[in-house]
C-alpha cells in the first residue's frame, strides 16, 4: 500500500493576509492623502474686543472692569487703532471725492484739496487722542458726586472702550455722503457708557442714568470741539 507523499518540514510560516495594494495608493499613507485644515485667523486683540463690545457687551464690560491696565496699554492696544479709523476713512474720501466729511463734523460737507485733507485727518487723529483723555477726566470728577470711587484708569476704560460704536461709524466718511448715518450709528456709544459706568465704576442705580447723561454730554462736546478745531487750523 502506497503513502501519500509527505511534505517537506520547514518553519511554520504565518497564513497569508490580504494582498497589499500596488501603485501611487501604496506609495501614500492613508494619513497623507487628506490635507490638513488650517486654524481659523484669529483677529487682532483691539477689533476682537470691538467685536465683543457690540455682540456681548455686558459680558466684555465685566472682563474690561476686571483686568489690569494703565493708560499706557488701554491707548497702544486700543486707543491708537481705533481712534485711527475715522480720519483714515474721511480722509480717503475726501482724496477721491474732493469733499471732506467726518463724524467730527456731523456730517457736514464741504471742498478740501488733497493736501488740506492729509494735514486735517492728522489733525483729527490727534484730537481725537487728547479726546478721549479729556471724556475720561470728567468721569473721573463726576465719580464722587455720582455714588463711584475716583479712579483715573477706570475712568479711561470707559472713555476709550465706550466711544467704540463713534470710532467705527466714522469708517462710513470713506463716502462723504454716507457720514451722517455714522453720526446716528455712533449714538449707540450711549449705551456702552451705561453699562460700562455701571460694571466698571460701579455706580449705584439710583445714579446710573444721570452719570449716563453727563458722560453722554460730555463725549458730544467733546466731538463737536474736534470738528471745530479742525475747521480752524487748516
């Protein structure tokens, strides 16, 4: 009786698996193959805080009242920016349309050479700066008659961060005929001023609308004496 042939002893090899495929798939990872997503850009520390002013302003007002700061640092990180955008805008207008019309002027229109526009938007721009110094010194010496604590910095955050909706109406001057919508657009100032007075100097409720008013009053004149001086010197 023939045996069946035997097979040939050896190591024992491990079954075989799929085939692995063959061709550019085989050359790329799986991994590599799927680009990866960038990071959304974040915006710059002063117009993120802008944004949050407009869209969620009692919570950005409870962060600004609770954070440190000097007056250096509220005017490089978001005076200086944002005090820009007004001039910047009427005076690009006034270059392409040869009129000349900001929310320092409530609006009003009127001829100006290139050379004219460049010397008041720098004009402007620095007023707009001694401004803002000059709001926050009348908070400042309101506070005790007001039911709030004299603090000079706090003062300042509320000029600076409250004439927010002021400073980015005026972009609209970039067409002269369009600065009076900014002029109503920056009354919304008002109500930053409320809050701010409210959450960061801590006024009592009693006094918030009559603080709210002066301060209010205080940023118009303040306004009006800029389009004033910068009629006059140029």
């Amino acid at each position: 009786m023939r045996m069946p042939p035997q097979q040939p002893r050896g190591p024992n090899l491990p079954p075989r698996g799929p085939t692995p495929p063959r061709g550019p798939a085989a050359a790329k990872p799986a991994a590599s193959r799927t680009a990866p997503r960038r990071p959304p850009r974040k915006l710059p520390a002063w117009l993120a805080r802008a944004r949050n002013l407009v869209v969620s302003p009692s919570q950005e007002w409870t962060t600004i009242a609770g954070e440190f700061a000097t007056t250096g640092s509220i005017y490089t990180r978001y005076v200086l920016p944002t005090a820009a955008i007004g001039p910047v805008a009427s005076t690009l207008g006034t270059i392409a349309f040869g009129e000349r019309s900001s929310l320092a002027t409530l609006g009003d229109s009127y001829a100006m050479s290139v050379g004219d526009a460049l010397s008041t938007g720098v004009l402007e721009y620095g007023l707009s700066l001694v401004g803002v110094w000059a709001l926050a010194m009348l908070i400042d010496l309101l506070a005790p008659s007001l039911g709030a604590q004299r603090n000079p910095v706090q003062a300042l955050k509320v000029a600076a961060y409250g004439s927010t909706p002021y400073w980015f109406a005026g972009a609209l001057a970039v067409l002269p005929k369009l600065a009076p919508i900014g002029a109503l657009l920056g009354f919304y100032s008002i109500r930053l001023f409320a809050l701010g007075l409210a959450l960061v100097l801590k006024v009592p409720r009693d006094k918030a609308a009559a603080y709210t008013l002066l301060a209010s009053i205080g940023g118009i004149i303040v306004v009006l004496v800029i389009g004033a001086l910068s009629r006059v010197f140029v």
